[in-house]
C-alpha cells in the first residue's frame, strides 16, 4: 500500500514467517521468563552492561522501567525489582545498536518503510538529529541549532497557532511534560493530543463524573487488603507482569479474584513467582477462583446481570449492599434500581455469553464481600461505550461501599510509565480556568482560552490541511493510532513533522514534506549538566511521584533530554522575547519544579518529598471527599447496553498485544503464552466459527472493515483456532489498526473503538 508523495509502504512487509504452533501456557513467569528475559537482554546490551542496569531498574536509587506504570512496593526486591517484559523494555532502550548517518545513507525511508515494524525497532538507537528534506528518501544530518531554528521558522510561517499539533508520549518525564506544554501555551494554543487519547480517557471520564477525579483510587497496599479483586480487560501476565505479585498477595490473604475477559490469559490463571521456591520448583500461585469468558464489549450485559441478582440478595437479607455508604456518600440510588428492573436477566446473560452456572457462582462470592478492588485496562475503555463500561463498573463499587478504606477501590492499570504524570502537570487539551490563572501569574503570559484538539481530530486536521506542522515528543504516532493508511495520509500532508526520540520507528518513514528526527537520551542513561548528574519524575499507575535517575551511559554524546530539546525549540522560536527563560529552565530540572509546585499546588515540596519511595498526590476518593460533583456525592450511572449489529458473515474483532511486545515496541516474534512462535499474521477464531464459515486451520485470509462506504484492507492473516467466544476474533496491532476506522470512537473520550471492530475474513 502506498502513498504518491514518497514511495512509502504504510504496513511494511505482509510476508509470513516460519509459523509454530504449542499449546497456550497454563501459567505465567517462572523460570523460564527468567531466561528469556536474560537472553534478550543479553543479546542487545551485553553481559555487563545487562546486569548493572537490570539491577538498578525501579529501585529507589535507580531509574523507572521505561515499560508499564505499575507502581514499585515501598521496599523493592533487591535481586529483582523487575518482570520479563521490563527487562526487554530496557533492553530496547539500552541497545548496542547505532542508527547513524552511515545508517541512513544506505537505507532511504522507502525501503525502511518496506520492513516489518519489528525490523524497523530492532535498527538501533539514533545517535544524531536528522532531516529529510523536500523530495529527499534520505535522511541527513543537521547540527542542533539549524533544527531548532529550522522549526522555529515553520512555526513562525503558520497563519494561526492552531495549525500546529503537539503530541505526547507517556514515557516523557514530568518535567519535560510540564515544560512542554508551557511552550505549547506559549506559543498560542492547546492542540496537546497524547496518548492517553487513545487508552484511558474513557477512564478519566468516567471517573471524573461519577467519582470526581480521572484516577484510580487504590494504592498498592490495597492489593493484599482486598476481599476480591475483578480484573475486566486486561491481560496482566503480558502486559503488567508485576501486578501478578500484587495478585498473589491478595491470594495468599484470603482474598478471591474473578477475571473477565473473552480470552483466558495464563498470568491470570497461574503465576509461578520467579523469586519464590513455589515458583522455581513447584506449581506457583493459582490466581483466578473465577473465569468469565465474556463476548467482546458485553461487559455491561453481564454486569447488570451479577448487579441484578445481587440486588434480589439484598432484598431478602439487606446486607448485601452498603446501606450506609449509599446513603450517605452516593446519589442515584434509587433510579439505578429500577433502571436495572427494566431489564431482563436471562436476556442479559444470553447477551454476555457467559453461563448462568458461572454467573451464580460469582454472585455468591461477591454477596458478602465489601472490600472489592476493579482493575481494567483496554479491554473496557476501547469501544464505543467504553465510558459507561467504566461506570457500570463504579455502580459496583458504589453498592457495595468498596471505596474510601483499605482494600477497595478503583484501579485503572496505566500502559506507559508516566501516562499519568503528563496528565497531571498540564498535558491536556481542554482549558482548566484556574491552571491558566496560575500559569499567567507564574511565568507572566496569557494562555490561550480555545479548547484544543485531541488527537483523531488532530488527524482529521492534518489529513484536511488546516493542521501544518506535527511535533511528537516521544511514541511512534502512525503504529500507536487508529486508521493507519488515513494517518500516514495525515501525517505527510504537513509541512513539517518532529519526532523526538530515542529508536528508528514507522512514524519517522510516514514523514511530512520536511521531517526532523531529534534524538534524546534514553531513562536508563546519564543525564548530566556541567559535570553534575540530573534526576526527573515520574507519577506511577497509582499517583505516586518519585525520582528516576539514568546511569547507563548515553548511546551518544550527541544526545539531549527531552527539556534540553523543548528549551531549545523555545529559545529559538522566541529569540529570547519571553518572559520565561527556556534555556535556563530546560538545563535546570530543580528550576522547572519549583515552577511546577507553584502552578499546580498538588506538586508543593516535589523536590524533597520525590526522595525514595516518593509521595502520592491527592485522590479524593480516598478521602471520600465527593464535593466536586453534584450535591457533594458520588454519582450513580443508568448505562445502556451496546448494540452490536452483525450479518451473518461478520466478527467482532478485538486487537491485542502479543507477550513480546510493548505499545507498539515488538521484542520479538513469539506470543509464548498463547502458543504462537515466530509469526503476528494470524487471526484468532472459534473453532465452531471456522467450520461454520468453511475455513481450516492456518488457513490464509484477508481482513476487511467498511464503516461509512469505506473499505479498510489488511492482507495475509493466518487463522488460529483458539478458545474465544463464538463470533469474535481477536489479531495483534498494530498490524490491524489500519482496519479501526479514525472517526468511530467512544462517546465523550473520543477513545478509537479498537477493541470492538466489525470485519469480515475474506479467502485468498
């Protein structure tokens, strides 16, 4: 598939590898996690080098694991304060790989567009800023400062501060965050999308409006306190493998846990704790008490079902819901009882999928239990009702008292590791009133009041031309988004594309008419100034700050940090007519908190209380403070079911990642858990839906979606047969994404529906 300005493949190679097949595992980590953590770290960084950064990962004196935001426990492991995927994740980081100018002398953008995305991530490390120029296929090198006055003269060109997108990755540091979208503000605007857009939003909603803030509400100490624990959508064994010793706390305590998913993931079925006897020579932890293997997106269905016959338990005993919790801190009550009276419950559990029997049974486990913890991640919020999937949840907790007190509450689990702390120091692109205030009494300029883009309609603005230049700090936008084909479109028609990052990615082959690659230091190294070492932070999954510190050394010296980079754009574009002093707060870190504290009172005293374990913001929630919302209570939600209307001929089709994989980072071709070696073309089915629609196994197909009279194509998938509900089908992304139409997205969060996408299997 190309493009007629550079001759760009959108997807890269659709060839099929050397497929095998074994059987899905029955349980997660062990020993030999273990191994191939410590083959692949190895293999990219070397004996050394692997071992006195693995030892220095997400402990206290050391820098943040530049994978998942799962928190760190108040006293780290000192042997290993870190899972599988963590491991590769810095390995990723830290490779021995160079990206030069050598590099990209021989291999022009087209044919590095033609490779794999696993091929193009595993190059190497950029070791200098590069342009690629008007009509070029080469990038070449260019000095800093020609960069930085380069973008600053695009800038200056845009008729209106509007026609500019600044993204941002969740690796970014809260500093650099902060710094950046003062810039932004600066220069007139709040087109900030980040990758939030595309994750949680629909957790931030959701939270927000019943709970009156857009974060969980549980700490990590919760875990072991908690009676239950459900865990909707998410697959922790892949994609936050330390959550599972937070799981087996909870086991090991008493507690139950229920996981409802449409697929069964073996980190949820058994963990075998690579640090413990049990789990280097016996069976491990069984996790889960209770699977339900729920149809994609009808997790509504079946929560108003279990809430149904929880409600009838009530009735007889008044003991099965928290009385005076709802009395006292909640509103809606009674209109959410005879909401769930309006519906059917045998309709209901049809709908879901699940059986009546399991239904039951984790009714009886719920009933008595008031200190329940909901953990979620894509699996609710990537669909079109992907808000009230988040409020049906609430409604739970709220029935039963399950917030406010140890072992109860919300738990979002975040993807990257600081997510939520570019959120918390002003990434956003709504305006906020009082943060403009504090920004304009801080640094002496007036932010601008126009509410800016999230990030589909940033794509619609470039795809239609009224956006011109794109700026990402960090992430690999065309791979991480829906729509791929629409926007690579997007992203070319811009005059100029920035990408500040650390690893050759897609999005620097889907380049604007000038496109820029700035490359920054990676967390695990050195950040030095003047012989001095610097250290930045980071907000974990649960809101709690702390301080990261690199001390891997630098895969160049031509690197800079992402302030550094941000200060430089700043100074350039400005020329030093600005009330704030880019260059001296982008080179001081300590400047650019005591800024932060003074612009967001949250942040007061970050400096000394960042030290060891950090501190946690404040969270509402857990005061049960609900005085933000109407009538100062927590709010009940009346959610409707979705409607899904499928022919005969069409799926229901979820994207997922495989095990050696992290966002849109591919660490290698094996998806080990599920049983899948050395192939990501495949195509997960029923196996009553491949004999239904006449296909066999490993059959090779094509993809299709049309959503408004257009047809979206991805080529060659090999079909798996799998244990997954009967009309769904599952595929990694972001091989499909170019199947997720950009314009179909959550009501409210603009969230792309990429867990619940209508296609149709197509024979060759």
């Amino acid at each position: 598939m190309s493009n007629s300005k550079r001759n760009i493949s959108i997807t890269g190679s659709t060839a099929f590898s050397d497929l095998t097949l074994k059987e899905p595992a029955t349980y997660a980590a062990g020993p030999k996690a273990v191994k191939v953590a410590l083959e692949h770290a190895f293999k990219e960084m070397g004996v050394v080098k692997s071992l006195t950064g693995l030892a220095k990962m997400n402990q206290k004196e050391g820098f943040d694991c530049p994978g998942c935001a799962w928190p760190d426990p108040d006293k780290p492991s000192k042997v290993a304060e870190y899972c599988e995927n963590g491991a590769k994740a810095l390995a990723e980081e830290a490779t021995n790989k160079k990206v030069d100018a050598d590099f990209f002398a021989k291999h022009s953008v087209e044919e590095i567009s033609q490779w794999t995305d696993y091929q193009i991530g595993k190059s190497g490390r950029i070791t200098e800023p590069m342009v690629l120029h008007p009509g070029n296929i080469h990038y070449e090198p260019i000095a800093w400062d020609d960069a930085y006055n380069l973008i600053a003269a695009h800038l200056h060109q845009l008729q209106n501060p509007n026609e500019a997108i600044f993204y941002t990755s969740g690796r970014s540091s809260n500093e650099a965050a902060f710094l950046y979208g003062l810039f932004i503000r600066a220069f007139g605007t709040n087109n900030m999308p980040d990758c939030s857009n595309m994750c949680h939003e629909s957790s931030g909603v959701a939270l927000n409006e019943t709970l009156g803030i857009g974060k969980g509400s549980v700490v990590l100490d919760d875990f072991e306190k908690a009676e239950a624990i459900i865990v909707l959508g998410q697959n922790p064994g892949t994609n936050h493998p330390r959550m599972l010793s937070a799981l087996q706390k909870c086991k090991e305590h008493g507690g139950k846990i229920i996981s409802i998913n449409p697929l069964a993931e073996a980190g949820l079925i058994r963990f075998k704790n690579p640090q413990e006897i049990k789990g280097v020579l016996a069976n491990g932890e069984a996790l889960t008490d209770i699977h339900l293997p729920v149809k994609i997106n009808e997790d509504i269905a079946l929560l108003k079902a279990i809430l149904i016959k929880l409600a009838k338990l009530d009735e007889q005993t008044n003991s099965v819901f928290d009385h005076n919790f709802i009395q006292t801190y909640t509103q809606g009550y009674e209109s959410f009882l005879n909401h769930l009276q309006s519906f059917d419950v045998d309709e209901l559990i049809k709908q879901s999928g699940v059986s009546p029997q399991l239904i039951d049974k984790t009714v009886n486990l719920l009933a008595n239990k008031h200190k329940i913890i909901v953990c979620w991640a894509m699996g609710l919020t990537q669909h079109k009702n992907g808000v009230e999937n988040i409020k049906e949840c609430v409604n739970l907790l709220l029935l039963k008292g399950s917030l406010g007190k140890p072992g109860a509450g919300t738990c979002p689990v975040r993807g990257h590791s600081n997510v939520q702390g570019d959120r918390s120091v002003g990434i956003v692109h709504h305006v906020t009133p009082a943060f403009n205030a504090a920004v304009e009494k801080v640094f002496g300029f007036t932010p601008p009041t126009e509410e800016g883009l999230d990030t589909v309609h940033s794509i619609k603005a470039m795809h239609e031309g009224k956006a011109k230049v794109f700026i990402g700090l960090g992430g690999n936008f065309v791979s991480a988004v829906s729509d791929t084909q629409y926007t690579a479109d997007a992203l070319q028609n811009c005059d100029l594309t920035v990408q500040v990052s650390t690893k050759l990615n897609r999005t620097h082959t889907t380049a604007g008419k000038t496109s820029l690659i700035l490359p920054t230091l990676g967390r695990s190294e050195f950040d030095t100034k003047d012989g001095k070492s610097r250290f930045f932070t980071v907000e974990n999954s649960m809101g709690k700050v702390h301080r990261s510190k690199g001390m891997l050394k630098p895969a160049s010296e031509n690197l800079k940090s992402e302030p550094e980079i941000i200060g430089g754009i700043a100074h350039a574009y400005f020329k030093g007519n600005h009330p704030v002093d880019w260059l001296g707060l982008s080179t001081d870190y300590t400047k650019i908190r005591e800024k932060l504290q003074q612009v967001i009172s949250d942040f007061k005293g970050v400096e000394e209380k960042s030290k060891g374990a950090g501190f946690y913001l404040p969270n509402n929630v857990r005061d049960l403070d609900f005085s933000k919302l109407p009538n100062g209570k927590a709010q009940f939600s009346n959610c409707s079911l979705p409607a899904h209307q499928l022919q005969e001929d069409e799926f229901l089709m979820m994207t997922i990642r495989s095990h050696d994989q992290f966002n849109t980072t591919i660490y290698g071709m094996n998806d080990r858990y599920r049983g899948i070696f050395n192939e990501r073309r495949v195509i997960f089915m029923n196996q009553k839906d491949i004999k239904k629609h006449g296909f066999t196994s490993l059959e090779i197909v094509d993809l299709i979606s049309t959503y408004d009279d257009i047809l979206r194509k991805a080529e060659n998938f090999k079909i798996i047969p799998y244990d997954i509900p009967e009309g769904n089908v599952a595929t990694y992304f972001p091989e499909t994404n170019i199947l997720v139409p950009y314009n179909h997205y959550a009501d409210k969060s603009y969230t792309p529906i990429s867990k619940s996408v209508i296609i149709k299997v197509l024979k060759k």
